[in-house]
C-alpha cells in the first residue's frame, strides 16, 4: 500500500527578522567568513564577461513568456496599493522575477527542470519571511531574495548565493509536494520518513517528527549544494578575472593558494550529508525550538537527489566540474597539489 504524504499547513517557515546568511538551515555548517568563497567580496573584476562567454549556456524553451516587465519600475500612483489591482500586479511582479532567476539558473548550468514546474504549478508571491503553504500550491519569497537571484551573475559585488540558497530551499519543499503522488517519489519520501524514526537531534532527544526532519533534510540538502556550487563559480570566475587583468592581484592570489583553497573548500562542502531538523518542545507550535538531527541521510537519498531534481549536475569534487575546469584552463592555471576530498559529515 502506497505511503501518502501527509500534507501540512507550512513546511517551512523563516522568522520575519531572520538575516539574510548563505545558511538558512540552523544545522548545517556554515561556510567560513574567511573562506574563498567569500573572499572576491573585496576583490574587483574587470574581465570576466570575456571568460565567461563560452561557458554561459543559452536557456532552453519552457519558461511563460514575461507578462508585464515591471519589476524595475514603481507602481503607479493611480492604482491604491491595498487593492485588488495592485495585489495582481505584486503577484505578476513576483512571478517575472521567479521566472528571470530560472532562465539565468539556466544560463549557467544549474538545475531547473523541478524549479519550472513549481513556477507552474504554484503561486508564487512577495512576503515577509519564506513559506510554502502545500494546502493552497503557494510560495511566498521575500521581495529582496527574488530581486537578488533574478540579477544573478558571477560578478563582484557578490552576495546572491544567500537568495538562490532560500528559494531552491522552498522549491524544493513544493516540488515533493507536487511529486508526491507519483510511484518513484512516493517511495523516495515514506522511505525517508522511516529512515528518521528514532533519530537523534543534537540535544541528545529522539525527533516527535521524522517526517518533518526528512523534508527538511531533503530540502538543506538540494539548497546547499546549489549554493555552495553558485558561490564556487562566482569566486572562481573573479579569480581568473583578476589573474588575465592584473598581473599584481594574479600573484597574491597565488601566495595566497586561492585556487587550491577554493577547490578544497569546495569538496569539504560538498561531502556533508547530515540535514534537517523539526520543532521539538512547546505545546501546540508554542515555543518550540528547532532541534537538529544527527543522522546523516542514507546513500539512497542522496542519489535520489543528485539525480531527480540536482539533475546530476552537481558533481561531488572540485574536479569533476567541467565549468571550473573550462575556467581555469582558459586563465592557463594549473593547481598545485593533489585534490583534497572532504570527508562526511558525522
């Protein structure tokens, strides 16, 4: 017999205060302030569009034509904006802005064959945190995210990897929900339930829900390795940058070992496998706090994801990505030393 998931109100929800970090997910292991990643935020970038031009993949069909191309341009002030018409056109505005941040996903070769079924299939709207309501097929994003991710590109200033993190994070979470009745995924997620009874979270306590740890699991887990894979390639596309520009720069890169730290980092990310978390405590959602589990997913999982909506395109090393190598070949950087794997997250 079938296992059925069992819909609730809202899978996920951020606090309206939240700030905005690469990691939304409260158990996961954030990247370091210090890390490569992070380090084109001071570093300038004069050539990459050049670098880039033969890596950049122009999108496929799929995608709603745009509807209005207002999303740059301020309401008018004969419509009131408590009513019904202005309501419409938020709605229209966040819908174009989802649809911008597919095609350029797309561009640069991430997965979104699950985020264009989403778009079509849920209603998508401006809010103060990001949710996913799987009753009413709705996802509401914050204004700042979408506005972000749909300007996407491996430049300096850098920062979208916040954004693109948060919303495959909430696609993800509709897109189990829109799946879930379908043979393949019905058997993905009642397998994923039974795998975190009796978890542990890190409190030392047994999960009260292992569904909601498995969703949330799922979902860090596609969100992560999106992110990590995002800030990856805009560091990397900086670095050469600077490298064919500034001969100056190209040298403190060097000293500084930036390319082989970026690709260690980059595999450390990469090897986590522990996810997830559920509310634990309170009394009926009353203050309760979200409680992070210990257990790693099962290779069944992981597989399932890299395959059905990572679309196989997320590699697990540095190495095995053929964009980075394309970059760095077109720099004429070799990098020193062996490629370090990350272990796994215990």
């Amino acid at each position: 017999m079938p296992v059925r998931k069992q819909k609730s109100v809202s899978i996920r929800q951020t606090k309206p205060d939240q700030s905005a970090t690469l990691d939304r997910d409260p158990c996961r292991q954030s990247i370091r302030a210090n890390s490569p990643l992070y380090l084109q935020r001071m570093m300038g970038n004069q050539a990459v569009q050049g670098l880039l031009q033969a890596f950049i993949k122009q999108p496929e069909g799929g995608l709603a034509p745009d509807l209005l191309a207002i999303h740059a341009v301020p309401g008018p002030d004969c419509i009131q904006r408590n009513g019904m018409a202005w309501a419409m056109i938020r709605m229209l505005q966040a819908r174009q802005m989802y649809n911008d941040f597919v095609r350029s996903a797309e561009r640069y070769g991430l997965p979104v064959r699950f985020l264009r079924r989403v778009g079509r299939d849920y209603d998508i709207s401006f809010g103060s945190s990001s949710a996913v309501n799987t009753w009413l097929n709705s996802m509401t994003l914050e204004e700042a995210d979408l506005e972000s991710a749909s300007q996407m590109a491996p430049v300096s200033p850098a920062g979208e990897g916040s954004a693109i993190r948060t919303i495959y994070e909430e696609a993800t979470h509709a897109y189990l929900d829109l799946a879930s009745d379908e043979p393949g995924f019905n058997r993905f997620i009642g397998a994923g339930e039974r795998h975190y009874e009796g978890a542990r979270t890190r409190g030392g306590t047994v999960t009260t829900d292992p569904g909601r740890v498995f969703q949330e699991a799922a979902a860090n887990y596609v969100a992560h390795r999106v992110s990590v894979w995002w800030s990856t390639f805009e560091s990397l596309s900086i670095y050469t940058s600077m490298t064919a520009s500034d001969p100056a720069a190209a040298g403190r890169l060097r000293q500084m070992n930036a390319f082989e730290r970026l690709r260690d980092d980059y595999n450390q990310q990469m090897a986590q496998i522990v996810f997830g978390y559920s509310e634990e405590g309170g009394f009926l959602g009353l203050g309760s706090e979200q409680a992070c589990t210990t257990r790693a997913m099962t290779a069944e999982m992981k597989n399932f994801l890299d395959h059905e909506l990572l679309e196989d395109k997320i590699p697990d090393t540095f190495g095995a990505v053929a964009g980075f190598q394309e970059l760095l070949n077109q720099a004429g950087i070799t990098l020193a030393g062996p490629e370090a794997h990350g272990g796994a997250a215990p």
